[in-house]
C-alpha cells in the first residue's frame, strides 16, 4: 500500500433500486467515513479502511453501480487538519446523541426504579454503542470524554442499576481477601488499589476480570465494577466510597480522594491544583505498563509520595 495518509472512495449509484442509496450510506457511515466533497468519502489509510472500503466498492458494484477506491494526498483545496475536523465533527456528534440517550436513560432510572433490568440492559446496548463510536475516532474528539466518565457514573450509580449488595462496614471483616475489579485499571481503580493495599487490608489479593459483572466466590470483595461491594455511590467515584466506609480519617487521604474525583468524574467539583500533574503520572504508568499489577505497583510508589507530600498523617 501507498504511504499516502488518506483512502478515498469515490462512487456513483443507479437510481434504482432505491434502497442501495440508503444501504450504501449507513456502510459508510458504520466505517466512520466521512464525505470530502459529492460523492467522495475518506478514511484514514489503515489495513481497516482498506478492508471497510473494498466491501463496500464490492456492495455498489453487485447493485450495478461503479465506485474506484483511492490512496491519496492532497494537495489544494483541503488541508489534513480540515479533513481531521470533519472526522471529529462527525464523531463529536456521535458522542453527543449518544450522551443525550444516556441522561434519558438516567432520568428513566430515578422515575422509575423497579425497571432496573430493562434499564440494565439498554445501558448495556448503550456501552456497546459507545464502544463502536471509539473505534471510528480515529482523532480523539473532544466530546469522548465527557460520555465515558457519564457512562461510567450510570454503571455504578445504584439508582439506576439497582441497588448493590450491602457491604461489610467494619475494616476487620475485610481483612485477607481477594479484591475484585475490572482489567485495564485506570486512575479511580489503581487508587482504590492503593488505598486498600496499604490502609485498609494489608494482606490483600488481587483479581482482575474481563467483564463488567462478576459473581464473587467466598472470600472475594469486588472494587469499583457493577454490583461491587465497594464502587461509585452518587457523585461520588470508588476512591472516596472506600475511604469513607473504610479508611482512617486522614486530610491526606481526603485530599487524594477529591483528586481522584476530578480525574475519574470530571465535573471540575474540586478543583485541586495537583490533579493534572497526577493525571499525566497515571497516563504514563498506563502507556509503559500493560500489566494490571505492575499499574498497581507503580501507581503505589505515586501514591506514597502524594500522600506524604500532603500530609500524611493528620485528621481530617
């Protein structure tokens, strides 16, 4: 394949059958493909495009239409950055219907709680549909942010998913546990990690499962997941949902929790001045270490000195 950055399709459709027209623009709008000009679409040259596009220029072909699929610069009349504004145009739109569907589907869940199940579900269909949406923002639009830490906050919010199991409130009933929690931990889970590691069972075990919902076996506590013992209440994130039933009162520990708020919630309520600095370490244990327990190990040593630089020790 050429180096060049962009694929084009271009096509031209018979006027009957009628449906092709419509079949083709959802295949093209299912690829993430985007139109530069009439009847000209772009994606980025990848082996994905290449495969998305060859279907489609055969689907046109079968319906005796004509399509030619292109490697391409250009040159005049469209710049890369024009071209990647109209990807994440298209994208941010995406994200904003899709946040619009799940603010409903919360409203839904306060009015009407004993639906939990069907609301379970169609949060369900919602992440998968969020789940498609990134794997065609193929820029980083702005607006995928804000729809992850809502859909988030709705996976954890008991309101709306039912009320979880109760969970042990005395700090010697979770002592020599398994602690359960989600692959691919990020920010809130590596310093709930942290925080039950060094504060709240010293001797814990860690597991890391694929899936969202997990049925704990004996001895297993699950951490910041659906249905978990110990996971967002509210507007509050995992972090500070432990420190608060099972943590010492501690300003320190206090502080690293409304810094793991704006990070892992991002509704600006705190505010604190050391969150980006903390943002960046915890992206740059997440780009060099793969490994769900190394995260941990890493994350730990950022979060023994953060605690020490605050204060560690004092009442809250």
């Amino acid at each position: 394949m050429s180096d060049a950055p962009w694929l084009l399709l271009f096509h031209q459709l018979p006027s009957r059958p009628p449906y092709l027209r419509v079949k083709i623009w959802r295949l093209l709008r299912d690829a993430g493909a985007v139109m530069v000009r009439n009847c000209a679409y772009v994606l980025p040259a990848t082996p994905e495009s290449r495969e998305a596009f060859g279907k489609i220029r055969r689907d046109i072909e079968h319906g005796r239409g004509q399509a030619v699929l292109a490697s391409a610069h250009f040159v005049e009349g469209l710049a890369d950055g024009e071209i990647r504004a109209l990807f994440n145009k298209a994208r941010n739109a995406d994200y904003a219907a899709l946040e619009k569907q799940l603010r409903v589907l919360a409203q839904t869940g306060k009015r009407k709680p004993s639906r939990g199940d069907d609301i379970r579900a169609r949060l369900e269909r919602l992440g998968q549909r969020l789940a498609h949406i990134r794997a065609l923002d193929f820029f980083q639009a702005s607006g995928r942010q804000a729809v992850e830490a809502l859909l988030s906050r709705l996976e954890h919010d008991p309101i709306v998913t039912g009320t979880p199991p109760g969970a042990p409130s005395e700090r010697k009933a979770v002592r020599r546990r398994t602690w359960v929690t989600r692959r691919n931990i990020h920010v809130d889970r590596i310093a709930c990690a942290w925080l039950i590691g060094r504060f709240i069972d010293p001797e814990a075990v860690f597991k890391f499962t694929a899936g969202k919902r997990y049925r704990p076996l004996p001895g297993e506590l699950r951490f910041d997941m659906a249905d978990a013992e110990f996971t967002h209440e509210g507007d509050k994130c995992s972090f500070e949902v432990l420190l608060e039933r099972l943590g010492p009162s501690d300003a320190a520990l206090h502080a690293i929790g409304e810094i793991i708020h704006d990070l892992d919630i991002r509704d600006g309520k705190f505010g604190r001045p050391e969150s980006a600095a903390v943002a960046e370490a915890i992206d740059d244990i997440c780009r060099t270490q793969p490994g769900d327990s190394g995260r941990i190990g890493r994350g730990g040593v950022l979060f023994d000195g953060l605690y020490e630089e605050l204060g560690a020790g004092k009442a809250a």
